[in-house]
C-alpha cells in the first residue's frame, strides 16, 4: 500500500509544480488555459458524432470534460492529497489502482500542456501555431503514453461495470466518503461507473477513440502538417482530423 501512495502523492506533486509555474507567470497561465478550451474543441469536433450518439454520448462527454476540459482540478488535487492514507485505506484496491491511474494521466498532460504552452507565440493558438508547438514539443513516446493511459482509464471503469459488487461498494461508501472529505473522487468514479455501465460494453467506444487519435497524432507529427493546417479549412478538416 505504501507503494501505492506515495506514487500517488509523487504524480500530485509533479501537478502542483506545473499549476506553481503557472501562477508565477501570468501569460504561461493564460496559454496553458487557452490551449486546453482548444484541445477540448479540437476532441468534440473529432468525435462530434459520439457525442451525438445515444449509446456513447455520455461516456464521451466524460472524457471531454473529465479528462480534456479546461477546468482547474485544483480543488480535487488538493483534497486527494490530503486524504491519499485513507484512500488506501477505506477503497477497494481496484479503485486505488483507477484513482493511481487518473493522477499518472493528469500528471503527464500537465507536463505536456505546460511545454506546449511555452512553444505558443500568442494567447490564443490557431491550427498553425499549435501544429507548430506541437512538432517543436515532440514527445511521441509521451504522447503514446498519454492515450494509452486515457484508453486504460476507460478499460478500468468498463471492468467495473460487471463488478455489480463493486458498485454497490461505492454506493455504501458515500457516508464515509464525504466524511473523509472524498466527496470528488467519490463524484468522480460514481459518474464513470454509472456512464460506462450505460453503454453496456466500452470496446467499440474506446476502439474509435484510439483509431482517430492515433491517427490525428501521426498526422500532426508528418513534415508537411504545418502546410496543411495553414491551408484550406476542406483540407484541414479532411487531413488534420478537425483542428478547429
């Protein structure tokens, strides 16, 4: 369980010092927040018809907003810091491993957030120069890694789906939790359960979100990306996977 904690508070720890650097600087701050309303733009209009859909809106919808929105989590960072001994403690261990997962994922597109946002030459980003960050940031290998852990999220929270155990635990777990001051993680993996549970089998969902993001991220490391996103909007939306 140690284990289990302190990479927990190490990956919080790695969040804190972007979100540090971030406050320091005032125009870093301001391009990190704009590039993160653009990727979020950028993933709805990429997977627009999942959204749309009746069967995978919600669960894409929970990746819009849990995992590519804007929003400042550090409220919830804070709390799990403070509270990662009795995490260990009082959940499952399957949900410890989930919790270690989503504070790895936030972690690394932190980092990655942060370093586009220092290659950024203005507030607010267009196809041009967040191609442009992008190449100049590099990182395949992490980018490889960051959707394979968003991928390996949504796996989890499928598994539990057919742990009927496990959802009457987090059910039980309410009183408790909100004592604890876990009252968001335990928002959190409610809400991912109970969308996943709704979908009745994630594979088709998670299998289009790996093909058309692993493909829009070869594409934006080709040579000729920049031209591209510099070109018409047709081509741009046929080559580039619908930067906005």
């Amino acid at each position: 369980m140690a284990a289990d904690q302190d990479s927990i508070l190490r990956e919080l720890g790695r969040v804190e010092a972007e979100r540090q650097a971030r406050q320091q600087d005032p125009v870093l701050g301001r391009r990190v927040l704009a590039l993160k309303r653009y990727q979020q733009a950028r993933f709805a209009r990429t997977h627009a018809d999942l959204l749309a859909d009746a069967r995978f809106g919600p669960a894409a919808r929970f990746f819009l907003d849990d995992l590519y929105g804007p929003q400042d989590f550090a409220d919830r960072d804070a709390q799990f810091a403070r509270i990662v001994p009795a995490l260990v403690r009082m959940f499952p261990q399957e949900i410890v491993e989930t919790v270690q997962s989503l504070v790895a994922l936030h972690a690394l597109t932190e980092a990655l957030d942060g370093r586009m946002a220092l290659a950024l030459t203005s507030d607010e980003p267009d196809r041009a120069s967040y191609v442009r960050a992008w190449q100049q940031v590099g990182s395949r290998a992490d980018r490889g890694r960051q959707l394979a852990e968003v991928l390996d999220l949504g796996a989890q929270l499928d598994r539990y789906t057919r742990r009927p155990w496990l959802r009457q635990s987090l059910k039980l777990m309410r009183g408790p939790a909100r004592a604890a001051g876990l009252g968001a993680l335990q928002q959190f993996l409610e809400r991912g359960f109970d969308t996943f549970a709704a979908m009745r089998g994630a594979q088709d969902f998670l299998a289009r979100v790996q093909q058309r993001e692993s493909a829009l991220m070869e594409r934006l490391f080709a040579p000729d990306a920049v031209a591209v996103a510099t070109a018409a909007q047709a081509s741009v939306a046929e080559v580039i996977g619908q930067l906005p």
